[in-house]
C-alpha cells in the first residue's frame, strides 16, 4: 500500500466519526492554543519593550531608594553629579497617582515632578508650547506640561495651551502638550500631568528624594558612571538592599527573566493539556483497533504485511494529532488578532517559530501515543482476527 493510499484511508477512518475525533484531539487543540497564544504574546511583549528601551537609549540609568530611612539626598548633590564620570545630567522624579481637575471634568492619571533635564534624558518630546525650564523650577511656578490623554479628557481636544487645570488644590497653567507616546507594559504615557520638582513635592507631600534619573555622556562610560553612583549611594545608605541601581541592560534582562519564567509555567500547563491530547488519541486508536479486528484479519489474509498495518494505523494517529494541531493554530490566530486592540500589539501574530512548534509537537503526540495501538494492530494474527466477533 502506497503511503498516499495510507493516508487516504486513514482520513476516511477520521471522517467517518466526526465528532468522536473531534473531541479526541479537543486537548491537543487546547494544548496548541496555549503554546502558540503564550509564545506569541512573550515575544510580542519583548519585542515592545526592547524597542520602548531602545528608543530610550541605552545611556540611561535609574537609582530608585529602598528604604524607608532619610538619605538626606538634596537636588544639590544630585546637581553636583554632572560632570563626573561620564555623568552629563541628572534629574530627580517624584511621582504620584491623583485627580486632576478642569471645568466640571475630572480624570485619574499620574502626576510627576521633574527638573528641565528629565526631558532630554527621557527623550520626551513637546508637540505644543514648551517643556519646564529652570525659571519654573526656581520659581516653584504653577505650572504644568501634560500628556495628549489629559488634554482629551479634560478639555475634549488639543489646544489646551494657556488653560487651566487643578491637582489637589492647586490652580496649574498649561504651558506644554508632550507628542502622544501611546501604551507601554507600564500602561498608558499619554495620562501624565508634568509639573516642576520643587512644586511636585509640595503636591505630592514627598519630602524625600525617591528616584533620580542619570543620563550619560555615551554607552562607553556607563560603567564609570555606575561605580560613581554606587559610591554616591553607599555614602548615604546602610545596607546594599536600601537602594537599585538599573540600567538599560538590567531593566530588559530583569523583564526577559519575568517572561522567561511566566512563560514556563503556563507552558508546562500547556504540556497537561497536550498529555491528556495524547492520551485521548491513543485511547480512541485502541479502540479503533478493536473495532476494525476483521478488517486486520482479512487485510492479513489476503497478504497484507505488518509493516502496512503498522503504517496505517500510526498514520491515522498522526492526521488526527496533526488535524487537532491545525485547528489549534487556526483558533490562535483567531484570539491573537481579537487582542490587538486591547493589549495594544498591533505586531501580535502566529509567528513561524510557534507555527513550526506547533506541529512539531502535534506530529511527536501523534507518533507517540500512536505507536502502541498501531503496533498492536500489525501483531494481531489472522485467525484470531476473523474469528473475532
């Protein structure tokens, strides 16, 4: 027999029950679902970030303070940083999430404090108007730059240069419109309200320095620059633990871990359901076996070889694996196009490594689980067979 004739029967089998075989491959299918939606997704989700950080630059580093005791770090000593190994600016944030105000409209979104230099370390852009500047630091003006999102929700459009807005009861004019940045990992970076540092800390009732934010004069002397701000720290600090020092490199690895991990798990959830596919396919073969026995026997008899049987049965496996395989696929390009939209990845699709995968292990579940009830279809004899009843 012809593998083609081999394969046309063994789809002949696989119609002939059609909802028997649908429900036998109902765990593969799930089980592909869950391989190819989870890889897709990790590789979308570091894709995005690794661009997000890359369009940051990778001459940024962040130190963020653990602990709840004073490190008596002032705006000056941040100040005095510049110049120092490599160190070309610095800018202290405070941040917090409040309630802003306009007219009769209120919104939810996070209000930050920086100094003029967080903008060109952050490389955020002004699409309308100006970013801060000292004057408005010294000054403590009342004054705010604001993401596109406030501005639409607030004011229903764009042109909000010169208006006024309140957090927390204070009375804040819109000097700048930043250029719409859309949605990170983080959640959305158009809902911000910018305000200088000084101002911010009154608002926020943050007296402490938190974070601070350090730009570099290249990538090459990133290393300099930590060691500077190690020693910076450790001048201030107790213990190792009271403070992170990150940089772009860091922050990228320590996500890429995070989904490495999360991935894992629910891969291995995935695996169950695959088990379970396989196990399925192999209970639904031995039946099969069972109830084509004459069938065997006659085949046999009119000088059918083992290996023919064998290859019949195992491919029979392998479309019904295979089949619950394609469905798989087909149904995760169907739930990665829905959450395009909602997750914000409009990249986010089967990609062909998860393809490939995907197959790859429905072909492996099928011969695997196959390969018992087809070996034992090609060992049943002749006479035993026909005489079955």
């Amino acid at each position: 027999m012809s593998l083609a004739q081999s394969f046309k029967m063994a789809w002949a089998a696989i119609s002939s029950n059609k909802m028997r075989s649908f429900l036998t491959v109902l765990g593969v299918i799930i089980g592909i679902i869950a391989v190819v939606v989870l890889t897709s997704l990790g590789q979308s989700a570091m894709d995005q970030v690794t661009g997000q950080i890359q369009d940051l630059g990778t001459n940024m580093l962040v130190v963020s303070v653990n602990t709840t005791r004073r490190t008596d770090i002032t705006t000056d000593l941040l100040h005095a940083l510049v110049g120092r190994d490599g160190i070309s600016a610095v800018s202290p944030q405070a941040s917090g999430r409040m309630t802003a105000k306009a007219g009769t409209e209120s919104f939810a979104c996070s209000v930050e404090g920086v100094e003029p230099a967080f903008f060109a370390i952050r490389k955020l852009s002004v699409a309308q108007g100006r970013a801060l500047n000292a004057a408005d630091e010294e000054n403590r003006s009342p004054v705010a730059v604001i993401g596109v999102e406030v501005a639409d929700k607030l004011f229903g459009n764009r042109n909000v240069l010169g208006n006024t807005l309140s957090v927390a009861g204070h009375e804040l004019t819109i000097v700048g419109l930043l250029e719409e940045q859309g949605t990170s990992m983080m959640g959305s970076e158009d809902a911000r309200i910018m305000l200088p540092f000084a101002l911010a800390q009154r608002v926020l009732k943050q007296k402490d320095i938190g974070v601070f934010f350090v730009s570099t004069e290249s990538e090459a002397v990133i290393p300099q620059a930590e060691q500077s701000l190690h020693r910076f720290m450790q001048a201030r600090t107790t213990d190792a633990e009271d403070y992170d020092l990150l940089n772009q490199s860091s922050i990228l690895d320590l996500f890429d871990q995070f989904t490495s991990t999360f991935t894992m798990l629910l891969s291995g959830i995935a695996g169950i359901a695959l088990l379970v596919g396989g196990i399925s396919i192999m209970n639904i073969m031995l039946v099969s076996v069972t109830e084509r026995t004459r069938e065997i026997g006659i085949r046999k008899a009119i000088g059918a070889q083992r290996s023919a049987i064998l290859m019949q049965f195992l491919i029979e496996a392998v479309v019904l694996s295979l089949s619950g395989g394609l469905l798989g696929v087909l149904v995760s390009w169907l739930i990665l196009t829905g959450l395009r939209g909602p997750l914000a990845m409009p990249q986010l699709s089967v990609s062909l490594g998860s393809l490939q995968l995907a197959l790859s292990f429905s072909t492996a579940i099928g011969v695997l689980f196959g390969i018992y009830p087809a070996n034992k279809a090609s060992l049943l004899k002749p006479i035993d067979a026909l005489r079955y009843e």
